[in-house]
C-alpha cells in the first residue's frame, strides 16, 4: 500500500499505518500508545507527521466529528459516512446509502465536480440510549 501510494516504507509508517488499520476511528493518542506498544518510544511530532503524510497520500482518512478531537481510519475510497453518539463519542461506519451514492447528488453543485459526501449523523449509541431511557436524571452528567 505504502508503495503503491509512493511513500517511503518506514517502520513508523507501518506501525502508523497497521494501528490505525486495527483501531478504527482512534484518536492520535490512542494511535500513539498503540505505535509505541509496537516500536517502542516514538515522539508524538513523528506519530503526528506520519499520520499527516498518509492522510495527504489517501490512505488514511481523518474525521473531525464536532467536539472531538481528529480521529483516523484506514478505510478509504468509499465515501462512508460516520454515525456519532451525542453523549459519549462511540463512532460508527455507516455505508453510504442504498444505491449509486445519491448522497454525491448535491441539489445544487454550484458547478463543482463532486466527488465525495461527508455526513455524520448523530444521535445516541445503543447504550447511552438505554441509559437515558432508565435514569433520565443521568442526563445532569456532562
Ligand atoms: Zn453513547
Ligand atoms: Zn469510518
């Protein structure tokens, strides 16, 4: 995949590369503790450079959910969208919906050639849904 992106293979790319592959949606911490479980001590600027190189290559691709921090994943391509829980943050992929990506035809292009959709829903995750269905007073929690 490196190769093919023409990015030099580096161990830290693919350390970088194969955590973000295995823990979808982690944050730059989490990829960090995950690449340093692998390599050993690796500096955060060199885990943030490396992510930033394959993001800009396309093989990683970055969400940025509203009051969250930068998340990574390794899927990419397939104009995915995300769902995102409004209490505690879990995100899930969802597929774009049914059918040749309707969501790519904008009511008004402006005369853009689009070429992908990004669209989180939101909403409450299985378990903040059940919390909050048997003890609204949860709800006072931040
Ligand atoms: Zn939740
Ligand atoms: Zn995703």
């Amino acid at each position: 995949m490196l190769r093919g992106a023409a990015l030099r293979v580096t161990r830290p790319r693919l350390a970088v590369l194969s955590a973000v592959h295995d823990h979808p949606h982690a944050d730059t911490g989490s990829i960090i503790d995950v690449v340093r479980a692998d390599l050993g001590e690796v500096s955060h600027q060199a885990v943030y450079d490396v992510l930033s190189a394959l993001t800009a290559a396309a093989l990683v691709r970055r969400i940025e959910p509203t009051g969250s921090v930068a998340r990574y994943e390794a899927r990419v391509g397939d104009n995915h969208h995300h769902v995102v829980c409004r209490s505690c943050g879990a995100i899930e992929d969802v597929d774009c919906a049914i059918g040749a990506t309707p969501c790519l035809t904008a009511s008004d292009d402006h005369g853009f050639t689009i070429d992908e959709a990004e669209v989180i829903y939101w909403g409450l995750c299985p378990d903040c849904s059940t919390a909050t269905n048997t003890d609204s007073r949860k709800d006072s929690r931040v």
